[in-house]
C-alpha cells in the first residue's frame, strides 16, 4: 500500500472555474502536511501548508482532515498560469517526508 | 532567496560507471536530502544527511553512497551505474518546514 495516494488526473477545466484535488495518506502519525507545485521539467516548490483549521491563501484553500486522513486543494478562478502538476506532501518523524506522485492541472483558455 | 545548485541538468553515462551528482546549497541548511523522481512513482528518498558526515539511509539506498563533508555539499554516488539508475535527481535542502530544490539532474544510463 502506498503511503500516499493521489488522483494523477489530468484535470481539465477551463480558466475561472474552480477545482479541487485530495490526497490521502495512510500513516496516522503523520504531523505536517503540505502542497507544492511542480512546473513541467522543473523542481517542486512549496505551495502552502496545510493546517489543522484549513487556511487559506489567496484563490487557494487547503484543507485538513485527520479522522479520514486526507488533504484537500482547492483552487478558484482558475488562471493558466495554474497549469502545472500539484504535489502533496507529509512529514512523519522529523525531516521524513512522503510524496504524493502527483496531480496534473491543465487550465484551458 | 535559498539558493540549491545542481552541478549538472543533464548527464549522460554508461553502465558500470562511477557517477557523482553535487548539491550545494548556500543558506547554511543542516538537513539536506537526495531523491529520485519518477514517472508515477513521486518522489522517493534515497538518503539524508543532518549534519557533516552524519547520513541516513532513505527508502531506496540500494546502489547508491552520500558524501557529506562540508555543510554546505552533499553529493550522491552511484558506485556502478546501471540503467534502473536513469532518472530524474533532485537534491534539497530543509529548514523551517521548507524543502528547497534544486533544478534536478536528468540522469540517463544507456
């Protein structure tokens, strides 16, 4: 079983609608979790962080939700420059941290 | 800005060779980290180090050494490359919740 699984999409969607990915993870101990985005042929960075109350950063929304160990990315009016592949991310035990293969976001004009 | 640095974007070498992959990384990181990335598979680590000459093994070691000798370098070897090697390397570097990449090295085995 994966540690962490994601929907490798691609999701298609046209520009200003909105879109939301999960990622689930089977490790309960988990204790930081993240975002990052991965343009094509280049490195991820950091997106956000995801937090136990959810948060919020700009048209972006992450969610927490520990009792069905999932993460969620939500993102409004959809831009083409938000076209690239999302990354979730889990850290257990300090400094090990699982990655999610990926989920590929086309935005359409 | 934290500045990670790949020696190489792409490389090219046989199997058998002794390859090294250099990471450098200018923000006085005490964790850094080698991965490999792979078409449906993610991320996977192959080792970390947390401080000079301190490693550990990730979840994928096996044919491959570290070497950290200063703080700021941690370079990856592959002992005897072979073609299961061909892949996508991404070294980063850690602080403050952050994992900061470099631009990867595109390693091809033939």
């Amino acid at each position: 079983r994966k540690e962490v699984e994601q929907d490798p999409g691609p999701f298609n969607v046209p520009e200003g609608a909105t879109v939301a990915f999960n990622c689930t993870y089977s490790n309960s101990a988990s204790q930081s979790f993240f975002w990052y985005r991965q343009d094509c042929r280049k490195e991820p960075k950091l997106l956000m962080s995801v937090y136990s109350s959810g948060n919020e950063d700009g048209r972006f929304t992450a969610q927490l939700n520990r009792a069905s160990q999932y993460i969620s990315l939500l993102i409004r009016d959809s831009k083409l420059s938000d076209s690239a592949t999302y990354l979730c991310v889990f850290e257990y035990n300090f400094n090990k941290f699982y990655f999610g293969s990926g989920t590929k976001l086309n935005v359409k004009p | 800005d934290v500045k990670v640095t790949q020696s190489s974007r792409y490389l090219v070498k046989r199997t058998g060779e002794k390859v090294f992959l250099e990471c450098v990384q200018d923000m006085d990181h005490e964790n850094m980290f080698w991965y490999r990335q792979d078409p449906g598979l993610g991320l996977r680590l192959i080792y970390f180090s947390y401080d000079v000459k301190m490693k550990e093994k990730g979840d994928i070691p096996e044919g491959y050494s570290v070497s950290r000798e200063k703080k700021e370098r941690f370079s990856l070897i592959l002992e005897s490359a072979s073609t299961n090697q061909t892949s996508m390397y991404l070294c980063a570097s850690h602080a403050d919740e952050k994992l900061f990449f470099g631009s990867g090295t595109q390693l091809s085995v033939l």
